[in-house]
C-alpha cells in the first residue's frame, strides 16, 4: 500500500466521513463528488454514526496473503443508522455467532500491515454490540436503529 | 449496419498448461481459427486479458500476440473488463465490423493464471480495492456475501449450490478440453473444504490457463471461410456499482439483467426462444443468479433448476452444455470467447454427445467482478 | 482549578488464564496464582495495538467530557508499545478522534509509567493556559518472554484522561515526580522482549520510587493515608501494590477498587491509570484519591485528587472498566495467545 493512497482514505477511514446528496439526500460512503443516484454534484461532508446492523455477512477461510493469520474471519455489510452501507470485519466474536440483522458497534481497529517494515493501515470494524443497559436497552436500540432506516 | 457472422472457432484445453505460456496458448487457440477459416489474413484482432500484467508481468498484449501470430502491423488492442474480458472482445469486434470499417476480426482470450502469483489478491482487484480488498474481502467472499443475500430472500440452500457445480460436471465429463472431465454428487461438494460460508471449494470455479478464439466477418462474405457461419443477432453491454455495498439489491445482478435486455431486444427474441446457453458460472451461485436476472428461470426459482434437470441437458433450457467455468475451467480472459466457442459449435451441429438437438438461438453471458460488468451475445444458427 | 475534564478506557475482550500459560510451561498454576496473585489477562487481537486502545479510550474520555475535538490542543500517548519505532502513535490517534489539525502531538515513553508522565505534561500545559484540554493517554500491549515471570502479567489495555480548566469531573490537588537512574527492566531497540534484573525490580526499583513519591506527596499536601477514599498504585502483579500499600498505611478498602491487575494483567503504561479510570467509575463527590504510578529505569509520578459533583452526572456517558472486565469476554489457548503475540516464527 503505497503512502499517498492510503493518506488520502484517512478521514473515510478514521472518522468515517461519507456525503449526502444535497439534492436527493442518498449517502455515499465513502464519500463521492457525483451522486450515484441523481449525478448532482451539491455534497454535504457528514460523520457516520458508530454503529450499525448486518445486512448479510460471510466467513473467509481462504484468506489473502496480508490476512493469513486472521482466518477465518466474518466479513459483513453494515448499514448505519444514516442509510451509509460498508464493508467491515467483524470483529471479537465467534464467527459462527454472526447473523444478519445483528446490532453492532463500529470500532477502530489496525486492518493490515504491509509486511514486516510498511505503513501500518487502519479502519474500522464491526463488533456485537454490547449496550450497557442490558437486554432492554438493546430492545430500545434496535427500535431507535429500526425507525432512523424507515 | 452490417450482419456480422462468426466463421471460425479455436480453442485450447483449460486446465493447469505448465509447458505452455501465455503467447503459446494465445497462438495456438488463435492459429487453429485461421487455419479453420482457410486464412492467413487479419483486419484486426481484439486479445480479451483480465490480467497478463500481474499474473506473468506482461502488459501490451495487442501487439505481442499479433506480433506471435506472424500478423505483426495488424491493428491489435487488448480490452478489459476483469472476467468479462473476453465477452467485451467479441462485442468490440463485432462493432468493427458491424459499421463496416474492417471485413475480418480476430476476437480472442487468453489468461495464464499458474505461473506462481497470488491468484487471490489478482482476482480481487476486479473488486472495489479502497472498500473491499483492504477490508480483507475474497473473490469467494464476496460471492458468498450474495449467496447468503440470495438464501435469505428466496430460500436457496447449500445443497441447490451444489447440483449447479454437479450439474455442469456431468456435461464437462464430456467435454475433452475440460479443466475436469469426472462427476461430482452432492455429497463431495458438500463435504469440500470451506472457502467462504457458505462457498465450499467444489462451488468454486478452479485456477486455470488456456485461450480461445473465433474469427468474425461480415454475414455477406461469411461463404469465403465456412459453409456453417453463425449470425450474431445481439451483443449488449451493462455495469452496476462495482461495490457490493452499492449495489441496489444484492441477491439480484442489475447488469445482467440490463445486458440481457438490450441484447433480447436487439435480436427481436425473448428469454423463451433461447434454446442452449453459456452463463458465467464463477461460483455456483453465480449461474443461479444469472439465469434469474435473464429470464431464462423465474426469480426465486432458479435454484431449483439444476437439481430438477431444466438447465442439464436434455431439459428445457440447457445452460453450460461446455460444462461452464467450474468444470471446463476459467481462464479469466479467455472465458467470454470460449462462451461463443461452445455456442459456435452447438448451433452448427457440432457438439458430438453433448450437442442440444435442432439448437436455433444461443446465449452467452460474460460477467467481471461481482457482476459490475455484464456482456450477452446473442447467436442464430444460420 | 485545573483538572480532569473526562476520562475512558479499554480493555481487550480476549483473555488468557494463568493456569493455561503455566500447564504451557509445566509450572504448577496454583503456585504462580498465590505467588503473584494474577487469575487471567487480557491479550490483544491482531486488530488491536496502542493507537487502536489509545483511541478508544480517548473517545470515551471526550464523551465524558462533553467537549468537541476542536478544542483540544495536545494529544499525548504514553506507552512502551508504540506501533512504530518512528512515527507517533499520537498523529493517528488525534486524526481519529477528529482533533487537530492545530495541536500539539508527542509520544511518551518511561517503561510503564509513560502515562501518567503523560497526564502530568497534560496538566502542566492546561495549567499554564497554553492549551484549552489536553488528552493524557496510558496505554500498551506489551510483551512477556516465553516462560518468563511476566508472561503472566504483561497484557493489553489502556485509559485516558481530558485535562481542562473549567469544571472538571475531577481536580487535581497536586503533583510530584520522583527519579532516579535505575536499570531494573529495559529493553534494547531491536529486542523482541524486555529483559529484566529477577528481585532487583522490587526493593531498589519499584518500592522505592513508590514510596518516596507518595510520602513527598502527602508531606508536600499535609495530608495522611486515612484522608484519602481510594489510592491507586502501579500493579506489576497483584502482590505488589497490596504490599507497598500495606508499608505506607493505606488499608485494603481504599486499594481494592482500583486493584484491577488479578484479571487484567499488567497494562504497563495502561496500569495505574485504567486503576485510575475505574475508581473514578465509582468515586463520590469530594472523595480525595491518591495514584502514584512507577515506570522502570526508574521513578514514579504521584497526583492528588479530588472527586467532584460533575462525576456522578457524567460517567455514566462510557463504558466502565468493571464492565470491560467482567462483561463479554473470550478465552483463548496457549497457541492462539502466541499466535496473537507473534511469538510463532512465520515464513515471511
């Protein structure tokens, strides 16, 4: 991973910056300078919320080189509570545990190193989310979560 | 525009080549074409390459295979669009001749995919590498991500998976330049190593090296090289997000779809007139899909049209009669063209004992990436 | 009065037993549990390092805290983990967290007590007005040999502190650090694993620099052990911190919520402050609390505090360490420890 292409991610990967569409409201993540949907160029810069559901998920067994060690892991799609969708790990959790649909919160982690003396690169991923209220406080989540996305 | 006819067709065997390199598997498909066409002539040539330049270090291919061809001066450009390479080489040609600009185009694919790169981290590039790759995303991952999206709006199990991988076993055993010439049940696939839940290795289409060509012309000089040309009625082409997390429905490939119909509507035919077909099949899933967003299986029913024999041949619509990618092998640029390669044969009655009695109308689906690109000939026997 | 405008900490949910790291070695567990009094540790994943815990705790410390990123003026990390040998741990971690780009940034490194010298740094600055807050953070993932005493101690973990002058959750009285040139544990560049001098690390290094530290702090203060509510010392090991509390008049009660070290390990520069960070989870308004941390090579940095009416209202904006600790959790075997440690040789 060369420097300058890793350098210019940093604020989608480290703050999760997306755009929303000033004309239609869509949001790209990562950001994007013509919208998907409507080709309008009026971009608004927003933060996404840290966390987010599954959409679907799976679990690599064969890994690439860089992520040997790792496997098996999950790899889902996360969608946040702003309609922004994302590849992400998921991380801390028995892999079989994974399911669509699950809660999650979004925490920085190191993705990948190049080798042993390259730049270090670093994201986010997904991890159960663990409310600190208990069961309730999880049911009133998943319906906050529930009505942001409707 | 012209009526444009394939006249010619060569193809190599598919499978682990080691005494072959790419330029020897790209002269030798190309060569049995031209001699096949009684010509030693070219107006230009199309090379369909995903990857020569990670895969063996070698870019500019246009020159290189005409120079290898004994054609060098010949106009000779490489296209590329990831897996589909080969499907966009054959539209490219077809478009050259279509407007009347050249008589007689070589449109061919090659790939050289076991000389000791890393086949994972190759193939992924032809998905999003700022969202996907560096997330530790797998052409397999991601393929399984749209298996489990699939599962879960229409029900498709591990086992409709795997009739699709047994299914196009039973037609690659008869297919001599097949990567893999032996059945497979259920069980064996079933029970192969995981790659990506819920992919297991025998859902997945193998590493291989090989090439394929077909000459085309104008229908009107097509008696110059053949007695037995083949009319291209449709050729169309559609993208999506290249993302997955783009995509408007995950468990559904838009691309597909929308080269389907524009190549339907181009040809005056629907998705019923279609009488044997070559669908990209790089995982199991991917045929399901496919045949879906075609309209040769209705949405949610695909699943069940390998196990049922719909898609077997003798059913109603033979689909990967060659075998597909799983059985007769994927060599990534040359898969497009041996798509045409099969079809060329099938609707000249040529296919010996895999051939589909009386076959009118072909269609042949090429797809890059997690279906981001998407190509569809259609072919009618002449 | 300046002082501490919100605090956070992680801890990694993977853990390791002593009794599986002592079948590893062939060691009698239950020997090692009452010699050192350590249960379990956290280990890092593959993910997690410095910069990845420092960042964690440093969003909850400015959750905590209710202030915008902007108006932090300095981010430093205090650790003997840093990811890189030459880059700042601290670069990434402001970036993150959405600080800067008009801040100060540096990296600490004093073996363990690198974060509390950060948070006396963080202190000074606020105090002289140069900077609005400033973010203090301890925090490691530091290694132990194979077959090494502190193979069962050394873990992952950190905490951080947002130091401000206006209405902090918690004040600090006063601040003293105490040094000398001392080689009890070092590690050389390019050395894998620390190296260190067996018995000389307690009596000459850790007990002295300890004690010196907090009974100049209580002279410099006038104030006596049974003044404070809570006293939060360095943990090597769970032995250590109960014995030196002992020797200087501290009871068992103002040690133990703060004594995290038998199911956490040893979070090096992480140590003391997450002991910190979890007596403040639990702290009243108006209790005074004693840290003094220790760092080899050698000294230790003592702070006085006092606890105020904000804390209560507003910690309740992160997770506790109590519930990092005993919350969601995984184990894992010798091999998937090593394998997390690196400490199998892979073919490059």
């Amino acid at each position: 991973m060369p420097s300058p292409r890793y350098w210019r991610e940093i604020p989608s990967r480290y703050r999760l910056e997306a755009t929303r569409c000033g004309d239609c409201g869509h949001v790209s993540y990562p950001p994007r300078r013509i919208c998907p949907e409507c080709r309008s160029t009026a971009a608004e810069t927003i933060e996404l919320s840290h966390e987010g559901r599954v959409l679907t998920y799976t679990v690599v067994h064969v890994p690439p080189d860089d992520f040997l060690m790792e496997a098996p892991y999950a790899l889902a799609v996360v969608e946040t509570p702003e309609g922004a969708r994302m590849m992400v790990q998921v991380a801390d959790c028995d892999p079989a545990s994974v399911e669509t649909g699950m809660l999650v919160a979004l925490e920085f982690r190191l993705i990948r190193r190049e080798g042993k003396g390259g730049i270090l690169c670093y994201g986010y991923k997904a991890v159960p989310a663990y409310p600190m209220g208990g069961e309730e406080e999880a049911e009133l989540r998943s319906k906050e979560l529930e009505v942001a996305h409707a | 525009m012209r009526e444009v006819a394939i006249v010619a067709a060569g193809m190599t065997r598919f499978g682990e080549l080691w005494g072959a390199s790419l330029r020897d598997l790209f002269v030798e498909a190309a060569q049995e074409a031209l001699t096949a066409a009684g010509t030693d002539h070219l107006d230009a040539i199309y090379v369909g390459n995903m990857s020569a330049g990670q895969f063996v270090g070698q870019e500019h291919l246009g020159p290189l295979m005409a120079d290898h061809l004994g054609m060098a001066g010949v106009p000779s450009v490489r296209v590329e669009s990831a897996c589909a390479s080969g499907g966009v080489a054959l539209r490219t040609a077809f478009l050259e001749v279509a407007c009347g600009v050249s008589d007689l185009v070589l449109a061919a694919g090659v790939e050289k995919m076991n000389d000791g790169a890393d086949v994972t981290a190759i193939l992924a590039t032809a998905s999003d590498q700022e969202t996907e790759v560096y997330h530790g995303a797998t052409f397999p991952g991601l393929y399984a991500l749209i298996a489990r999206a699939h599962m879960a709006a229409h029900g498709t199990t591990e086992e409709d998976l795997a009739w699709v991988s047994v299914k196009n076993h039973r037609h690659g055993a008869l297919n001599e330049r097949a990567q893999f010439q032996r059945e497979l049940t259920t069980d064996q696939v079933l029970s192969s190593a995981l790659v990506s839940e819920p992919l297991r290795l025998l859902h997945c289409s193998p590493v291989s090296d090989g090439a394929a060509a077909v000459l085309v012309c104008p229908l009107d000089q097509a008696s110059k090289y053949t007695d037995h040309p083949v009319v291209i009625r449709g050729t169309a082409m559609a993208t999506a997000s290249l993302a997955l997390t783009d995509r408007r429905d995950m468990a559904f490939l838009d691309s597909v779809a929308a080269s389907g119909v524009r190549a339907f509507e181009m040809a005056g035919i629907g998705p019923e007139q279609v009488d044997v077909a070559e669908v990209h099949d790089c995982f199991s899933i991917a045929e399901i899909c496919c045949i879906e967003a075609l309209g040769l299986a209705p949405l949610g029913e695909g699943r069940h049209c390998a196990r049922t024999g719909e898609t077997a041949l003798g059913g109603r619509i033979p689909v990967n009669t060659s075998g597909g990618l799983k059985s007769k092998g994927h060599p990534v640029g040359a898969t497009g063209i041996a798509q045409a390669v099969e079809l060329f044969e099938q609707l000249t009655g040529a296919s010996g004992n895999r051939q589909v009695p009386g076959a009118e109308f072909g269609l042949a689906q090429n797809m890059g990436g997690t279906g981001a690109s998407s190509v569809v000939h259609i072919f009618q026997a002449v | 009065m300046a002082g501490i405008a919100g605090y956070g900490a992680f801890i990694p949910r993977r853990r390791i037993t002593t009794e599986e790291i002592a079948r590893q070695w062939g060691k009698d567990p239950g020997t090692i549990q009452r010699g050192l009094l350590l249960k379990e540790k956290s280990v890092p994943g593959f993910d997690e390092d410095t910069i990845t815990i420092s960042v964690a705790a440093g969003r909850a410390a400015l959750a905590r805290a209710g202030v915008s990123p902007s108006r932090v003026g300095a981010v430093y990390i205090g650790s003997e983990s840093h990811p890189y040998a030459v880059k700042p741990s601290g670069t990434v971690v402001a970036e993150a967290l959405g600080i800067g780009p008009e801040v100060h940034v540096a990296d600490f490194e004093f073996a363990c007590k690198a974060g509390t010298e950060a948070m006396f740094v963080a202190l000074a600055l606020v105090e002289s007005g140069r900077v609005d807050y400033a973010l203090a953070v301890g925090a490691d993932t530091s290694q132990g040999a194979p077959d090494d005493a502190l193979e069962y101690s050394a873990s992952a973990g950190g905490a951080a502190f947002l130091f401000g002058r206006d209405d902090p959750l918690v004040e600090v009285v006063d601040t003293i650090s105490f040094t000398t040139d001392t080689p009890d544990f070092w590690r050389r560049e390019g050395e894998f694993y620390p190296r260190h001098g067996g018995r000389f690390t307690g009596e000459p290094a850790y007990f002295k620099h300890v004690t010196e530290a907090t009974t100049r702090i209580l002279d410099k203060t006038g104030l006596k052990p049974e003044d404070f509510r809570f006293v939060v010392f360095h943990m090597p090991n769970g032995k250590f911190p109960l014995s030196v509390g002992k020797s200087l008049g501290f009871t068992r009660e103002q040690i133990g919520p703060g004594w995290v070290v038998p199911t956490m390990g040893n979070t090096y520069s992480g140590s003391s402050p997450t002991g910190l960070a979890a007596v403040l989870d639990v702290a009243d308004p108006d209790d005074l609390i004693l840290i003094t941390s220790f760092g080899s090579g050698a000294g230790s940095d003592s702070f006085v505090l006092r606890a105020t009416g904000l804390l209560p209202q507003r910690r309740g904006l992160a997770p506790s360490v109590r519930s990092m600790l005993d919350g969601p959790r995984r184990y894992v075997t010798y091999g998937e420890y090593a394998k997390y440690r690196e400490k199998i040789i892979v073919n490059d």
